[in-house]
C-alpha cells in the first residue's frame, strides 16, 4: 500500500509540475531577492500542488553538485517519500469516494 501511495503521490505532483511547466512557457517563476516577488500566485501554486516533485528535483541536483552529506540525502529522502505519501493518501481517497460512491456505502 506504501508503494501504491508513493507512486501516486510523485505521479501526481511530477505531472502537475510538467503540465505547468508546459503552460508557463516563458513565465517560469525565478527567485529576485524581493519578498513582493514570493507571493505571486504560481510559486504558491507549485508549492502546494508539485512540491514533493521539486524537492525530490532539488535535492537530486544538490547530490550531483556535492553539496550534501549521505545523512542529509537520508533524510531528505524521507521527507520527500513521507509529502508525497500524504499526497497519494489524498488522490487514494479522492479516487475511492469518486468511484467508490459516498463513505457511507462501504462494507456493503
């Protein structure tokens, strides 16, 4: 079931985070230093919606570059694994109550 949670929930941010990469085109969010800047509403948008994918893609680079130890790409990892399992809990339950029907049918 872990894995089943993993995947759906890495599934579902990556595709979130190609889907806008494909529609910003030319207006990819670029950090400026300037706290006005942070609070426009696609960063917070990929934030929310295809964090686990950027973090996961982050910390892939930080390893490549050699800037973390084995105990913060440990770690990392588990935190990445532990946001995306939240995410797949919540497509899982999206998905049973879409198909499934209302919670109150179950054990019927």
């Amino acid at each position: 079931m872990l894995f089943v949670l993993l995947a759906a929930g890495f599934g579902v941010s990556f595709l979130v985070l190609d889907i806008s990469r494909s529609a910003a085109c030319r207006s990819w969010p670029t950090t400026d230093g300037t706290v006005a800047g942070r609070f426009r509403l696609f960063p917070v948008f990929l934030a929310l919606f295809a964090g686990p994918s950027l973090f996961a893609g982050t910390i892939w680079r930080m390893h490549l570059s050699g800037s973390l130890s084995p105990v913060e790409i440990i770690l990392a990892g588990v935190i990445a694994s532990g946001w995306a399992a939240c995410y797949g809990l919540l497509v899982a339950e999206g998905a049973w109550l879409l198909f499934a029907g209302s919670p109150s049918s179950f054990g019927q």
